[in-house]
C-alpha cells in the first residue's frame, strides 16, 4: 500500500527552484588535493599514505 505525499504549496515550489538556481550558479567546490596544493603542502597525492607495519605515524 502506497501513501500519496500532499501536493507541495507555491511557496515550497518556488523555494525549491531559488534553490536550484542557487545550486546551478555555484561554481562546484574544488577537490580535495587542489585545496592542499594552495594551501601550500608539497604533495599532490590525493591521500597520505598510512605506514604497513600497523603502528599510527
């Protein structure tokens, strides 16, 4: 058995589009390497690499 959600008023219609022309006009976030990159770390690897003897760094 299925229950019918209520239709969804103007206001939340119109909020839902501000929302995705909000979401459409924001350049997307930049990767997580790029942002270590400009905050100046050396490396470029997109994890730093955990050491195999089981000890924590």
């Amino acid at each position: 058995m299925t229950t019918r959600l209520p239709d969804p008023t103007p206001q939340a219609l119109r909020s839902a589009q501000r929302l995705q022309n909000l979401l459409g006009a924001a350049p997307p976030p930049p990767a997580p390497a790029e942002r270590r990159c400009r905050d100046g770390a050396p490396d470029r690897s997109p994890a730093p690499i955990a050491p195999r003897d089981g000890r924590s760094p």
